[in-house]
C-alpha cells in the first residue's frame, strides 16, 4: 500500500477516537446548575367566551393511552440498544489495538510487512466502523419513524374526546397552545412542564385526557418499523 493511502487510514482512525472523546464529554457534563426559583404566576383577566386552548403535547403525554405509547417505545428502544451495544464494544476494542499497533506500524525502521499488515488491519476496521454507523443510522430513523406512527395514532384516537370537550364547553375557536406565549419549568419531583400564558378556565387539555382515559382503550401493541423493507412495514 501507498504511504499516503495508510496516513489516510490513520487519519480516520484519529478521527473517530476523537469523535468518541466529544461524545462521552457531552454524555457527562460536570454539573448542572441549581434550578431558579419559580416566579410568581400572574393573574389573569377573565376568561374569552368561546375560545379554548389544547396542549396535545401534555394530553398525549399524561393520558394513559399515551403514557402506555411511551413505555412502549422505551421498550423498544432499549431493544435496538441490546442489540447495538455488542458491535459498539467490539469496534472500541479493536480500535484501542490498533492504535497500540500504529506506533509500530509508523516507526522509520518498520518494515514494508508490518505497514501492509497494519493497514489491512485498519481498513477492516473502517469498513466495519462504516456498517455500524449505517445500521445505526437506520435503527434511529425506524425509531424516528415508529414514534411519528405512534403519536399520529394517539391524536386520532384522541380527536373524539377533543369533539366531545369542545361541544360541551361551547368551544368558538380551539387554539393550540404552544402558539401562545409559554416558557418551560420543572415542577414536582424536578419533572418538566410547560407554562402558558392563558387563563386556565380557557384550557381543556385536563378534560380531553380525563374523556380519553374514561375509554379505557389503549393502543395495540406495535413493533419497530423495519426501514429495509418497502413502505417501512413493522419489525418482527
């Protein structure tokens, strides 16, 4: 092999171990800062007749339809995890060898053998560094594609129960409300919520996941889409 082909190899393999430096900072961040105090809420002006304001974000979120949605994906999740996890830990060994085999494949007295050996090496490892990344990359898009799916699912079951609320509190107009101004905080136990800048007699997000929880119905038990295959049909 050329030597510029071998410095290119070791160039990549440079790369992704400070790749894999960036990434494991960003994982374990020093310390976060103590959370501000929370202010002091305002008081509102009376209520608009006939407009109402839905977060179908926290309806989905805290209804029992969507916390099972949730708990299902995280299920998958951890799945693709399993199966990743192997292939991960068997690249980062290989690496951490080849790079103690890198100082003797670049000394000056190392032999045109050693060189070729130790770049066949590393090409192996970058062509299997490039599958993992491909299938990595696939796994988070069927995830990606998977949870669109499910959240879809979940708002059309829900839109019943929204008719129902809006026809009973003789609802004009419903606005959504993260187009209102908001801002996020932590509330009990440090979970996050949103805050949104609406009088609260206005909002029927509580009432929709009462009417969707008061179904007892949740979503059929669905699998992780399966990108490889036409349509992106569910993973067996």
């Amino acid at each position: 092999m050329k030597k510029s082909s071998l410095l290119i190899t070791l160039s990549v393999l440079s790369m992704a171990a400070l790749t894999g430096q960036v990434f494991a900072q960003a994982a374990a961040p020093a310390g976060a800062p103590a959370a501000p105090a929370l202010p002091t809420p305002p008081t509102f002006g009376a209520p608009l007749a006939g407009q109402c304001v839905l977060d179908t974000s926290e309806a989905m979120a805290n209804s029992a339809m969507g916390k099972a949605a949730v708990a299902r994906l995280q299920q998958l999740q951890g799945v693709v995890d399993s199966e990743l996890a192997p292939d991960s830990t068997a690249l980062d060994t290989e690496y951490k060898a080849l790079s103690d085999q890198q100082k003797a494949a670049t000394a000056p007295t190392a032999t045109a053998t050693v060189k070729q050996a130790f770049a066949t090496k590393a090409q192996a490892w970058e062509q299997k560094r490039q599958a993992f990344q491909e299938k990595s990359q696939q796994r988070s898009q069927e995830m990606q594609y998977t949870q669109q799916g499910v959240m879809q699912a979940v708002f059309q079951k829900m839109i019943p129960q929204i008719n129902a609320v809006v026809t009973a509190k003789g609802c004009s107009t419903v606005v959504a409300a993260d187009s209102l101004l908001h801002y996020s905080v932590n509330g009990a136990n440090n979970q996050p919520s949103t805050f949104v800048y609406v009088n609260p007699a206005m909002d029927i997000t509580n009432a929709v996941v009462q009417k969707l929880d008061a179904t007892g119905e949740l979503l059929p038990t669905f699998q992780r889409a399966d990108l490889s295959q036409q349509g992106g049909a569910p993973a067996q």
